[in-house]
C-alpha cells in the first residue's frame, strides 16, 4: 500500500517551474498552486498581466491532490436550506457558479488540451434511510422546478442499474462530472506557464507587508513586490494571513483507492459508473477511477491532521464502511491510502472577494474540485477590471470563535455529528 496520493502518484510531474531567485514586481502575485492560483494565474496571464505563482510545496499538493475526484454540480447543503440562509436570489446564483463552473473546466481543458480523462458522468446523491429520501425528494421538487431541470428522482428500484448496494432512492444531478486531478492541475499548471505566469515552487510566503498600494511577499528564495496578492491557500492557509486563518476551518479528508477491478467486478459495484456520495452527516464519497480502482473518500476521523500514522488509521475506518456497503468488497486489497485538509467555512459556504486589501478565494467546503477554477478564474476577472461575478460578493463572513489556527473543536464536532447519524 502507498500512503500518498493516487493522483498525485499517477499524474506526470511539472516541468515548468520557474528556476532561480524569487524577485522581481508584478501586476499580481498569487499564493498557493492549487485550482484557484494557477486558473486565477492563467486567466490574468491571458488578459495581459504579468503574474507570479508563489507555491510552498508543489503544484496541486494541497487540496487540489486531495480530493476524491467529483465535479459534481450542486450545493454542500439542500436547495432549501440554502434558499432559506442565502435568499431566493443569491442560492440560485451560488447554485448556478457551481454548474457553470463544470462547463467551465470542460471548456478549459478543450481549449488547453488537457489530457485528464473528463467525462460527464452525473452524480447521485443516495438515501441511505427511508427518511433520508423523503428529505431528498423534498429537495428535488423545489429545486427541479426553480433551478435545475437536469435533475431526476430514482427510486431503490432505479438505482439496482445504478449501484451494486442498497440504497432507499436517489436524486440524480446529470450535469455532475469526474476528472483525473493530478492530471487536470499539471495541464493547468502548463496552461498558465505557457501565457506567462513564473510559477515557483518550494517558495512558502513567510511575511507580508502593503505600503503605500504595493505589497512585499517574502520567501526563503527571494522577494518579489505586487500591485494585487490573490491568497488561494485554502486548508493551508498560515499564520501571517490570520484574518482568513481565523475564518477557515481544516478539516482532513481521507481516501483509500482499491486495486484495478476486473470488468465484472465494476460492473458489480457501480454498473452506472457516476459520482457517488450518501447522505450521512459522516458520510462517504466514491466513484471508479480510469484504471477501474474504486476511490472511497469520507471523513472518518474529525482531525486537523494528515501524516501516514493518521492516513492508516483513517484507511481503516474508510475500509470498513467499503465493505458494509460494499460486501463484495470485503478483504480487497488497497494500493492507495492517503489524506489531505479541505478548507471548510463555519456555514459551509464558499467566499472569495477582496478584504484587508488582498483578493482571495476559498471555503469550498467539499465542492472545491469544480468550483475553485471558476471562482479563481472570477476573481481574475475583478482584477482586470471585468464584470464581477462572484455568487457570494460581500457576504458576511465572521470569525470563528475561539478558533485562531488550530481546529480545537473537531473531535466534539465529531461526536455531534455520529449522534445525529445514530438518531435521524
């Protein structure tokens, strides 16, 4: 078993990195070369801006490398839910950036000629009790007819052509995709190098300062001056940006990926072959991989940690929950366990704008696989003076409290939500 990344392991390394010092002053600078810096990077490259890519590790290390591989249209919460936090007005604009930020990958990566095996799968969001679905099918009536049409109601009998487990019924979301991230994220990396943007690697930023409209960006390479820093840093955010690390919660996400499936045995586990998640608080997420791996993603621990003793520990727990719902499963062997920090929000909903003068995107909250290009590509967009598009502009966003880095709180969070599992 490896305790790294599948899609890190299985994606060609990039080599485009700027080499040398890091100097020089820009229209922008961009901290972080995950999804958001490198489409935000590509996108002002394009509109002529001259920009540099500051990356502490590697392109894609952080939650870009992390993820269990969904772009999947639709909210982290019910349509409802949203409609009733958000107004009518701003959950169907939030909606509507997550489904146009597939085509927005889609169009991407035709244009740049990404290898990365997208493919339009759709997704299926599966009851996994009686009361489950009928909250789903509640859901789906609303939403069908105020904002998605592409969207379909299956029953348990639906979903036996579907999925190899069973399940009370499903909301199917047609528009939902899947890609190889690894892939996606070296491709995009190129796209950007390729209009102009220095992207440097192993260049953490260590301080920050603005005066007088210019900012100063300090790294053990080098220095470099900008007229914009965009923060795209996400779960990785660190100390000297405190306003934001103040505001996102990191959470792990951990993943196990099986050995390639013979045809019979994918066939037997996902005959649909789309994006699945269930409706769980501590749920799981999975889907088949291009090789025929299935990839089984979850919480499975409340930790803001990820090294390989707490990789093991999460793959154990991600195996047992495989083989309850996947029985045909059981005793497979598991070529991949690894782990990462997603960047969650208090609320669960995504922000990007521009606060204490530096522009930023982040909060994905589990749907940052397909929203991070567009949102980065947006904030670009405000920067080169464009219409400003963003679904979630000048939403509030308080601190949490009591939280100044470290999620202290998790292991209790953990609990609640095992409760409600247990009770709902």
């Amino acid at each position: 078993m490896k305790f790294v990344s599948y899609w890190h392991d299985t994606a060609p390394a990039f080599a485009g990195a700027a080499q040398g010092p890091v100097s020089g002053h820009f229209d922008v600078a961009i901290v972080g070369a995950g999804f958001t810096g490198l489409a935000a990077a590509r996108q002002l490259a394009k509109g002529g801006a001259k920009v540099v890519v500051l990356e502490s590790e590697r392109v894609g290390f952080g939650a870009s490398g992390r993820n269990g591989g969904h772009l999947n249209n639709g909210l982290a919460h019910s349509y409802l839910g949203a409609k009733a936090e958000l107004g009518k007005e701003r959950a169907i604009a939030l909606y509507k950036a997550l489904d146009d930020s597939v085509d927005t990958i889609e169009a991407l990566i035709a244009e740049e000629g990404i290898d990365c095996n997208f493919r339009r799968s759709g997704k299926l969001k599966l009851a996994s009790k009686p009361k489950h679905f009928e909250a789903i099918a509640r859901n789906f009536e609303a939403l069908n007819s105020e904002c998605d049409p592409d969207t379909a109601l299956l029953t348990s009998d639906d979903l036996k052509s579907e999925v190899g487990s069973p399940f009370y019924g499903a909301m199917l979301s047609k528009k939902s995709a899947m890609m190889h991230m690894g892939r996606y994220v070296v491709g995009l990396a190129e796209a950007a190098a390729r209009h102009g943007a220095a992207i440097h690697e192993a260049a953490a930023v260590s301080d920050h300062r603005e005066a007088n409209g210019i900012h100063t960006l300090v790294t053990a390479r080098g220095d470099v001056t900008a007229a914009n820093v965009i923060l795209a840093t996400g779960a990785y955010t660190t100390r000297n940006f405190s306003f934001f690390r103040r505001r996102i919660i990191a959470v792990g996400s951990f993943l196990i990926a099986t050995r390639p499936l013979t045809e019979s045995e994918a066939a037997a586990v996902m005959p649909g072959n789309r994006t699945c998640v269930n409706t769980m608080n501590i749920g799981n997420y999975w889907r088949l991989s291009p090789d025929n791996r299935l990839i089984f993603g979850g919480r499975a621990r409340f930790s803001a940690t990820s090294d390989q003793r707490s990789d093991s520990k999460s793959g154990e727990i991600l195996r047992e929950s495989m083989e309850r719902i996947f029985p045909q499963l059981k005793g497979i062997d598991i070529d991949y366990c690894w782990g990462g920090l997603v960047d969650m929000t208090a609320d669960r909903y995504p922000r990007a704008g521009f606060q204490d003068g530096l522009w930023y995107a982040m909060g994905y909250s589990g749907h940052g696989a397909q929203l991070s290009t567009h949102l980065g590509m947006m904030v670009a967009d405000a920067i080169l003076g464009r219409a400003d598009r963003n679904p979630m502009r000048e939403y509030p966003w308080p601190a949490v409290p009591g939280h100044f880095g470290k999620p202290w709180f998790l292991p209790l969070v953990g609990q609640y939500y095992k409760l409600l599992d247990k009770f709902q």
